[in-house]
C-alpha cells in the first residue's frame, strides 16, 4: 500500500509543472513495488531485482527509493548498493572479482544509499528515458561469512522498496523524412519533443533545426540544444549538439537504430524567451537486401535447415514445384554490393536457452566487396536473463597476406556497416564489440551476460589494413555458434548455474563454491587448495567415528535402541558431510537432500533418546516415549530442518520429562538423585559441559572459512558427552546382555525365562 509520503510525492509530481513544453498534453504514471528483505552479497542471489516498464513517450521518470531499518541494537549503519539499467539485468562487480575471458561487458549505473535512521528515502530522475524494460538491484554490503544458526540470531531487517513516477506525452509529435515542421520551445525547462520512425536498412540520418527566431532578440542564431536519442544510463546512448551562435545546425547518425522510434528534443538557453524553429529529418535506406518473395524461399529453406521439421524426406509444394526436404536449396541470400545478409533461425531449447542456426550455414562465405549481416534476435522480454555466447572459427581461407583478417563486429539496435581495423564498433548509441580471425589466429569467442533486449546484429568483412588492393580476391568462410545460455559454461567446475526468479521474471547465476568467485567462477585468487578441501572433507566425515566409543558403551551397557539411533546417526551424517563438499572431494551415495535430512534427524533423536534414557523409565514407557518424539521429530525436520524451535522443541520437553523423573525418585527415596557424587563429579557434570561447549562451538563460532573444524569440533563434543551422560547399566543384567554359557538354541538370558514361562 502506497505510504503518505509517496501519495504526497505523488501529487507533487502530477501537479508541479516540472516539464510543460508547449501545446503537449503531459499525464502522470505511477508504478510500486511490494518491499523485499535485503541481503548480504556473497552472490547475484543476494541481490534483490524490480522489473519496472516504462512507457513509450515517456519524457521523465522518478525513482523514488525508500530503505527502511528494522529497529534494535544489532542494526548498523549500512551503505545499500543500488543499480539501476535499461534493457536487462544490470551486470555489477560489488566485490571486484574477475570476469571470465573473454567476457565483454559494461557495469551498470549505481549509486549509495546510506541509512542510519529508521527510514532513508533517495530521489532519481531521469530525462528522456529509454522506453521498454528497467531494472533496478540492491543489496547489503559483503556477506561477512558467518553461519547464523536460525532462531539463534538477531540480525537486523533491512528492507527496500522502489516506487516510478512517469511523467509521458500523449500526442508528441511526429517527423518525417524530408517533411520540416514549425515548432516552438520557450525556455529549458519546456523543452520541445519530437520523435522519428528509423525504418531497417538504414544508413544515414540527418537531423537539420533552421530558421531559428527569438522574440525579443536581433539575428537568427539557433539558441538550442539538440538532443536525439533516449537516456538508458549507459555511454553513447544520446547525441547532444550545442547549436548556440549558428544560424543553422544539424545532427548526423550513421546506421542509426533499425525498427524503432528516435526521441528529438530541442531545448532553449533563454528563459521565457520563446524561440521558433523548422526541423526536418533526411533518412538514407541504401542497403536493402534482395527479396526473396512471399512464400517459395521461406518454405523451401524452412523445410532443409529447421531442427523442428521431423522426418529426413519430407517435402513442400510451392505453385506447381515440389521440393525434397533432402535437397540443399539455397537461393543467393545477398542483395546489391553494399551488404550482405542472411536469414537466422531461433529455436528456443529452454528456459533462457535460445539457439541461433544460420540458414544455409553455419559455415559463411565472408568477402571484402561487402560486410556480411546476421540478425539475432533478443527482443523478447524471457532472453535478457542468460549469457549471449558467440563463437567464430576461420575454417578456409586464400590469404596470402598476414595482415589480411576477418573482422566481426557485433552490436545492438543497428549494424555496425563502416568495418575497418582501427576503429571500435560502436555504432549511434550502443557500444559495440569487435573480434578479429586471421591464420595466425583462426578462433575468437565473446560471451555477454545478460544482453540487452534488443535485435542484435553480427556483421562480418574480409579487410586489409595495408593496401586495399591486395584484398581484392580474398574470401574466407567463417564457421558460427551464436547461442543464448543461462551461465557461462554451466558456472564450470566451482560453481552451479541457479535459475532465480523476481515475481514472474526468470533468469540465472552461477553461485560458486571451494573459495571459487567471480561471474563464472572463475576467479581463484581465494580459491581453496586440493589439499585444503581434502582435509576439510577427511575432518568432517572421520570425525563421526567419535560415534564408536558411545556405541560401544551403549551395548555394554544393554541399550540396543540408543545404539542404533546413534549408528544410524554415525552413518548419515559421515556420507552426508562427504556429499557437501564445496570442492571436489566429494562422494554422493544417495541424494543429497535424503543425506541431509537423515543427518539432522538422526541428530535430534540421538539427543532425544539419551536424555530419555537418563530418565531411568521402564522400558515399556521408555520405548513409547522413544518411538513417539522419533515420528513427531521426523514430522518436525520434514516442515522446518532449521527451525529454531523445531529442535529445542523435543530437546525441552525430553529434559522436562528427566527433570520431573529424577525429582519424583528424589521426593520418593528422601535423597538427591542420582545418588553419589561420584556420578555426578566424574559423569554428570562433565557430560552436560561437554555438550553446552560443543553447542556454542555449533551456534556462535561457526562461518565459512572455520566451518570444517569447528562443526568437526560438535561432531566430537556431542559424541563424548553421550559417553559421560549414558546412566550405567541396570544390576540384574550382565555386560551385553548375553549369559556366559549357551543353553539350546537361546543365547540371551532374557530368552531362556521368556521359554520357561511359555512352557
């Protein structure tokens, strides 16, 4: 529910004429975000992702971010890392870990938010904005390391919540091509908007403002500034030209962005001056590629390179010609001598998994008369989430020069079409990346996490950096892997690709283990040894065998049922600490969550069953006892296996019942029991210190560098309090229950009555 003071902000914005340009209707949008618990990073599952959707023509937008501080003496002052991008995840590095090679990326736009009060509210405008998707990310600072044990801590809650004001425009108006139109703008603050349809196959454009008259002020300079293009945070996304003191002045964009809408705002350095101005727009499309008709080609070329198509015979009819699914028909792809272009076919694998097959390839024949274009699709919402991952292979060439390369540059929004070897690919407003392929080295790969959402273009050219000449013959064919993956090889072998999800957005991350970090889990500068992970692995499941001494001591002392829970215990918890390896020293001889849950079951019953077996009842209520807390344990661990009272639960009530035993025998004999001090000086006493020091080893000291000895250290407490605390054996049965001396088929002295009293 929206707070008082976001109403109030609100209402501000609606009626505050922050951006009134003339004869434009402006209206107010409002978006909320339900607030989330922060988090500590460790990893990109720390983070707390928004997804917010700002409209077209939008001129404004208002973040409004609000960090609210529970309330408590654990509570710090915290600087709350925000990030905010257009398009798709923002890419951050809060720790300043290594990306993998060849890993192109740019971080996203980020900013603090420092509180140390109840509440911290922080404003973020911005102007023109790139409509589509936004994200915003925050988190914490480091993740300190330390286990917290649930219910055992008081960590302080800090919680965020991002709220959007949209200030849009409903009737902006629209230019055309070689179409001036007459327009106004009065002061900086009443900017003039104006927007422009960028068709594909564009090559240049041309914004041009004259004819520009002041009232009030002699002479025809321009008083202007001419922005184009929309604000995404990121470099290069606008073009700004400072028209002061010319009579005329013009915008120009190579290749500028194919298929979408270009924002055109003119704004005055006069204040309440009005000037009046003519803008026209001059669009070049000089590559188009050749046509390849209504249906023939597509079904033809459908019919021989779909991986969706079944069957290895099938066949279309097109008019009156049949063509054979087994029949390589490719008709010439390439238009006029400016461009080349081939068709790509998407086939989508899986959640955030996308493969790109050229058709007709994916071997392509690359030339130096023109570049070769290869459109990847990304415009949808479900492809931003994973890792762009681009793989090109020099397979035959005729270069007889060694300075002669194949130059690949792939870029959003528009193609980079200028190719040479000395200029970066960025083209209008995006940054571009370029890849080289020579015979000295004939493989280059790029890999992008998470892509904007955009059309992505591939472009492809044989070029020479000496003497154009020499490359007048060459031709090359360059093989392709274009593909959308959810992490960068599978986060390798240190880490593990999760699919995260914020409310109905999906994407993925790599979480790393064994010291391991990075985007990929690649960077070992804190990665553990193979001899630390060895050891680590030895310690915590070798340290189980502290199990052996209270098993034996049970058996002697005849109780069967406390020594096969603690058996039981033993056994799980040593194959379950050897399948929770970080590393890899790891050995899973069933499923992980079967291991896991057997261990902290077998845990709490063992401390079930010796505190009830303290209690000294008859076996009769013993055992009852014993086999209802297992089944209300097992209940217990299945709902919550590290709730806090889903463990001290049993645990209280079991030393309850011990308490009221051992009073009832003391009331009833006029003594204290147990009844020497013996027992309890030499038994008792440490048994309970043993326990109470392993417990706070288990519940204050333990974090992810230390985890390995000190929960070594609890495996070891608990099992030499069992051996101090079991209560001694009853006098009428002999050590391990069994007479000295066979008699028939009966071995067990209790057998042989049970005989005599049938008969």
């Amino acid at each position: 529910m929206m707070s008082a003071k976001a109403v109030l902000f609100f209402v501000l914005t609606v009626f505050v004429p922050c951006c009134c340009g003339n004869n434009l209707t402006y209206l107010s949008n409002f978006y909320c975000k339900t607030p989330q618990k922060l988090s500590m990073y460790s990893w990109y599952g720390s983070v707390r992702l928004y997804h917010f959707r700002v409209p077209e023509d939008s001129v404004l937008v208002c973040w409004h971010l609000t960090v609210t501080r529970g309330s408590g003496s654990s509570c710090g002052n915290h600087n709350i890392s925000i990030y905010i991008r257009s398009g798709a995840p923002p890419v951050i590095n809060p720790i300043d870990t290594a990306f993998p090679n060849e890993t192109a990326f740019l971080l996203a736009y980020n900013l603090t938010a420092s509180i140390s009060s109840g509440q911290n509210t922080t404003i973020f405008n911005v102007s023109n904005p790139e409509p589509g998707d936004w994200f915003i990310a925050a988190h914490l600072p480091k993740d300190n390391g330390k286990i917290e044990q649930k219910g055992f801590s008081s960590m302080c809650s800090y919680f965020f919540q991002p709220q959007m004001f949209v200030r849009r425009v409903i009737d902006m108006p629209i230019l055309e091509s070689k179409a001036p139109l007459l327009q106004t703008v009065s002061s900086p603050e009443k900017p003039a908007f104006l927007k422009f349809f960028v068709p594909d196959y564009s090559t240049h454009l041309i914004f041009h403002v004259w004819g520009c008259s002041t009232e009030g002020v002699e002479g025809a300079d321009c008083p202007l500034i001419i922005t184009v293009g929309s604000t995404s945070l990121q470099p290069f996304s606008v073009r700004t030209v400072n028209c002061t003191g010319m009579t005329s002045c013009a915008v120009r964009l190579l290749t500028p962005p194919w298929e979408t809408w270009i924002r055109i705002t003119v704004e005055s350095i006069y204040v309440n001056l009005t000037t009046t101005f003519s803008v026209s727009a001059n669009l070049t499309v000089g590559c188009k590629p050749k046509s390849v008709g209504l249906i023939g080609d597509f079904l033809a070329k459908l019919n021989t390179n779909s991986n969706c198509v079944s069957g290895a015979n099938n066949s279309a009819v097109v008019g009156n010609t049949t063509m054979s699914g087994n029949t390589s028909l490719m008709l010439e792809p390439f238009g006029n001598e400016c461009l080349r272009t081939y068709s790509v076919f998407k086939e989508e694998l899986d959640v955030v998994s996308v493969q790109f097959s050229v058709i007709g390839g994916p071997n392509l024949i690359v030339l130096t008369q023109a570049p070769t274009l290869i459109p990847l699709d990304l415009t949808s919402f479900a492809d931003t989430g994973g890792t762009l991952n681009l793989h090109l292979k020099l397979n035959q060439t005729n270069m007889t020069n060694g300075n002669v390369s194949v130059v690949a540059c792939l870029a959003a929004k528009s193609p980079f079409l200028a190719l040479n070897t000395t200029q970066s690919c960025r083209t209008a407003f995006s940054q571009g990346y370029s890849l080289n392929l020579n015979v000295t080295s004939p493989k280059a790969a790029l890999r992008l996490p998470f892509p904007e959402a955009a059309m992505w273009y591939l472009t492809l050219q044989v070029l020479c950096p000496d003497n154009a000449s020499d490359c007048a013959n060459v031709s090359s064919t360059v093989m392709t892997s274009v593909y959308l993956s959810a992490c960068i090889d599978e986060c390798g072998t240190y880490g593990e690709c999760r699919l995260l999800r914020s409310y109905s957005y999906l994407y993925a991350s790599c979480v790393c283990k064994a010291g391991w970090s990075g985007w990929g889990c690649t960077d070992g500068s804190t990665a553990q040894t193979y001899a630390r992970q060895l050891v680590a692995a030895l310690l915590l499941t070798l340290s189980n065998l502290s199990f052996i001494p209270p098993i034996i001591v049970a058996l002697h002392r005849c109780y069967f049922a406390e020594a096969s829970v603690y058996l039981f215990t033993m056994f799980f918890s040593t194959f379950y600490h050897a399948c929770d390896q970080p590393g890899v020293t790891v050995m899973c001889i069933m499923d992980y969550d079967t291991l896991q849950y057997c261990d902290f079951l077998g845990s709490l019953t063992s401390i079930w069953v010796t505190i009830l077996c303290m209690s000294r009842f008859k076996d009769i209520y013993k055992y009852t006892l014993f086999m209802l807390g297992a089944l209300i344990i097992a209940m217990s661990m299945q709902l919550d296996r590290r709730g806090m009272w889903n463990m001290l639960g049993p645990i209280l009530f079991a030393l309850l019942v011990m308490v009221l035993a051992w009073v009832y025998r003391g009331v009833k004999r006029r003594q204290c029991y147990p009844t020497t001090w013996k027992r309890w000086v030499f038994f008792l006493i440490p048994g309970i210190a043993i326990a109470i020091i392993g417990l706070c080893v288990y519940v204050f000291t333990e974090t992810d560098e230390n985890y390995f000895y000190t929960h070594s250290i609890w495996h070891i407490m608990v099992a030499s309090s069992v051996v101090f605390l079991l209560p001694p054996r009853e006098y009428q049965k002999e050590p391990w229950g069994c007479s000295r001396k066979f008699c028939g088929y009966q071995i067990c002295k209790n057998e042989k009555e049970e005989l005599y009293t049938v008969t």
